[in-house]
C-alpha cells in the first residue's frame, strides 16, 4: 500500500490524503461510543494500513488550528517504548483530537467551567498523582473542603467521575481515570504546582480571599 | 580548674563532631535534613562562653560555617525537590493549600489540553429514545395517574425534609455532635461562651450556617443559652452528656414543652461586620 501511494501522480495522491483526511477527522471529532475518539484498530480499518501516515498529515494540518491528534496508549505500556510502538501497541492505543495549546481562563467559562471547578479538577488530580496514582476519597475530600464548601466538593467529585477525570473504585479510592491521561500534562502540571513561587501566591492569596468573601456575602444577601 | 579543661575537651570534641557530621552530609550527597540544625546551635551555645583561647574560637567559627552550609544544602535540597518530577504530597498540600483557587486554576490550564469532540446522535441513542417514546404514557393519562394537584405554597420542617430523603440525617446529626463537641472545648472551664463568639466567622456565609446549627444544638437539648436582655449578653452553655437519641428530639420536647419558647436571634450582616469589627 505505502509502494502505491509512492506511485501516485502528485495531484492524485494530494487528493487520496484529502480524502483519508476527512475521514480521519469525522472518526475522530464525531462521538460514536461512549468515548470520543477512535482506536487504532478502527482507523486501521477503515483508512488502510498507512493510517499512521494519515494521522501525521493530519496532525500537521490541524496544528495551524492549535489542535493535534493526540495517541493515547494503554495503561501499562512501558513508557520508554513508546517512541517506537508495536503495531500490536497502535491498535490498541487511543487517538483522540485536543487542543495543541491552552485555554484562557475566559475560555473556559465560555465552555461552561467555573473557575472554582478547574481549581478542584487541579487539585483532586495533583493529589491522587503525589499519591502514586491512588488517594481515598475522604482525604480529597477534605483538601477540597479547604478551598470550596462541601456540597460543591462533592458535586465536583462526582462530576468528574462522570466525565472521566478520575474513577472511583470498591474501596473508595480514587484514582486517574482516560480523560486525564488524554487531556492532562500532568507532569507539567505537578512541576508548575509546586514552582509557583509563595511569595508571588501569599499576595494572591489574600487578593482572592477577600474576593470569595464578597461573593459569597453577595450570595448570602440574595 | 581541671573540670574546667576537661569540659573544654568534651566540648571540643562535640564541635569537631559537628563538622565532621556537616562535611559527610555534603560529601555524601546525603538528605541535609538528617541533620537537625537546631540541636547542633544549642550545642555550639552550650559551649560558647568557654572558649577563650583564639583557635577554640575559630573551631567554632568553622562549626558555624558548616552548619550554614547545611542550611543552604537544605534550602537547595526543597528547590531541587520542587523543580524535579518527584512529588512529595505533603508539600503538594501545602503549595495547594497556600495558592489561590485562581492562581492553581491558571496553572492547571497551561497543563490542560482538552479533547475537541463532536456529540450527535447515533444509532443506538435513536434506538433509546425510540424505546422510551413508546413506554411513554400519554400526557392525559400521566397526569391521571399522577394525580397531580395544585398545592398552595406552605412551610416544611427539617424532620419532614429527612423523611423525604432532602436531608440526610446522620450527617447532620453528625455534624451537630462535632460543633457541640467544639462548644464543649471552646465553652473551657467557666462553661459559657459568648453566642456571638461561638456562631461568629470568618465569613458571613459560614456564621450563619453555624447559626442555624446551634439552634438545633439547643433545640435537641446539647446546649442551653443564658440570655441578659438588660446587658444584651446571650451565651451558650454546654451540657456534658449527650442527649438521649434521636428519640430526645420527641420525649425531650414533650417532657420540656412547659419551659420550651423560641428566641429569634437575628443574624444580620451588620450585626456580623460589628462582631468581625470588634474580633
């Protein structure tokens, strides 16, 4: 298959990839399991063999979007493989469109996030990753409580649950679940975390404390 | 006299030990916090004022010298720690802790690259809705069943809120224990505290939360309150055992009907911002 597309005229071999391309994009943007997404057996199928190729082009072409098509492997895959996966490693991996580069805070309200909410999504998952991957629920709670009141602590937990942030096993313990490991950075996240200088976030701090205060006097006078 | 020197043997032999133990820790690559630097001053202090001689001093000096160099090894040691891949939980607690909500979510947000998804219908959500479409009633006939009528807007109490599942009854109930329990603490040995002092907050929100508890507090029989109308003093005794059960809620109230009566305490925002003045 590689040698034939090799073969091609240049015009018509601009136009197969335009057209694997798009069907690329509708397989991956377009939810059709409970997951977004596809699997690399489904694009295997359905785009041929040279998938990979596919997924590339593609991936460039969206990158003056600032989207990319992000490979998700299967839990357990050694890391240092992952350079040169197997074809065994391909079709079991998960291809998912993000974003290439972040949202701004404004951003994320347009997509219906609070700000409080994204403050506990960091936490819950900075938490459960300095736990070595699982943490009780009733200790994320808690560090939760710090910072929101409860009912909303334990809204938030169940909300990301349902979106696949974290799951929640039979003991109560929490653990990272597919949508953090598709959309989250979360080394980076941890080394930014913990890089925040203090001095810089004492001042914030007081800053939001007082705001929080107004609001939530503004709440408790509606 | 001879006490005296060997005193300053001893004392000269813990200084050398001091430096030998800073100089393994740096040559080593050793965790600086092994070291306690503070019993390590209260060494060097000990023995301070028995130095005359100049090179007892400059044993100290150097024994100083070694020290601050812990001391730097260590402050490096928590930045190597925050800037590397390994994450200590505690400190991650307390840079949680300490940051804004803001400030963890604009950093979360340069971490975070969410999916670009497109959600439509297929062919197995038709096939749900279909189903449930043909399961449903009629409107007329829901209505029927239903019996729905109009119902004039009217007061619920917080039992009745249990009853119907709005309300979960352990967790309010636990949560009553923990305030009267902190009643008992802050109440100390002259038994009373000052209502204001016990329900005020750092905000608003919470004071009247902690408000509305104590009055339950009282109402179940787990506290009582002193009230001096002329001095305009109100204050929350503790009892010391706990109420008899959730049955104390109905006999308690039965047996106390005669000496039972509400105060309402109003709770203003004014009234708070004068407490917080005054705090």
């Amino acid at each position: 298959m590689e040698k034939e597309t090799v073969r091609r005229p240049r015009g018509r071999r601009k136009a197969y990839y335009t057209m694997k391309m798009r069907r690329a994009i509708h397989l991956l943007l377009f939810k059709r399991h409970s997951k977004p997404g596809a699997k690399g057996w489904e694009l295997r199928r359905i785009l041929g063999p040279d998938y990979m190729k596919v997924i590339r082009v593609l991936d460039d072409y969206l990158e003056n979007l600032d989207l990319k098509v992000n490979m998700v492997f299967e839990e357990g895959v050694d890391k240092e493989n992952l350079e040169n996966p197997t074809p065994e490693q391909l079709n079991k991996a998960r291809f998912y469109i993000t974003l290439r580069g972040t949202l701004t805070p404004r951003e994320t309200k347009l997509l219906g996030w609070r700000i409080d909410d994204i403050a506990a999504l960091a936490i819950t998952i900075s938490h459960i990753i300095s736990k070595d991957g699982k943490a009780p629920r009733k200790e994320v709670e808690d560090l939760l409580r710090t910072k929101l009141p409860s009912w909303r602590t334990e809204m938030n937990l169940n909300r990301f649950i349902r979106y696949g942030y974290i799951g929640e096993d039979e003991n109560g313990q929490l653990y990272l679940d597919w949508r953090t490991r598709v959309e989250v950075d979360s080394r980076k996240l941890i080394d930014l975390l913990l890089r925040t200088e203090v001095e810089e976030t004492a001042g914030l701090y007081n800053q939001s404390t007082s705001f929080s205060m107004e609001t939530e006097d503004q709440e408790g006078e509606n | 006299m001879p006490s005296e020197g060997k005193k300053r043997n001893i004392g000269r032999e813990d200084i050398r030990g001091i430096i030998e133990l800073c100089r393994s820790v740096q040559s080593r690559g050793l965790n600086p916090f092994l070291v306690d630097v503070d019993d390590l001053v209260a060494i060097l202090r000990k023995y301070f004022s028995e130095w005359k001689d100049s090179e007892d001093l400059c044993l100290d000096a150097e024994a100083l010298n070694e020290i601050a160099s812990v001391i730097k090894l260590q402050s490096e040691w928590v930045k190597r720690r925050s800037t590397s891949l390994y994450t200590d939980p505690f400190l991650l607690e307390e840079k949680v802790r300490i940051l804004s909500k803001e400030k963890i979510a604009e950093v979360f947000l340069q971490a975070w690259h969410p999916i670009a998804e497109l959600e439509q219908i297929s062919i197995r959500s038709l096939e749900d809705a279909l189903r449930y479409w043909e399961n449903l009633l009629p409107l007329d006939e829901r209505l029927l069943s239903e019996g729905s009528l109009r119902v004039e807007p009217g007061t619920i109490t917080r039992e009745e809120l249990v009853k119907i599942g709005i309300l979960a009854e352990e967790a309010f109930l636990e949560e009553m224990r923990s305030l009267w329990n902190e009643l008992k603490e802050k109440a100390g040995e002259e038994g009373r505290i000052r209502y204001w002092d016990f329900i005020g907050s750092n905000t608003y929100q919470e004071t009247v939360r902690r408000a509305y508890l104590t009055s339950f507090l009282v109402t179940y029989g787990y506290a009582t309150m002193e009230i001096y109308p002329l001095e305009e003093e109100m204050f929350l005794k503790p009892l010391k055992e706990p109420p008899l059960g959730a049955e104390r809620k109905t006999r308690g109230r039965k047996e106390r009907r005669e000496r039972l009566f509400s105060i309402p305490i109003p709770i203003s925002y004014e009234e708070w911002m004068e407490w917080r003045r005054r705090q």
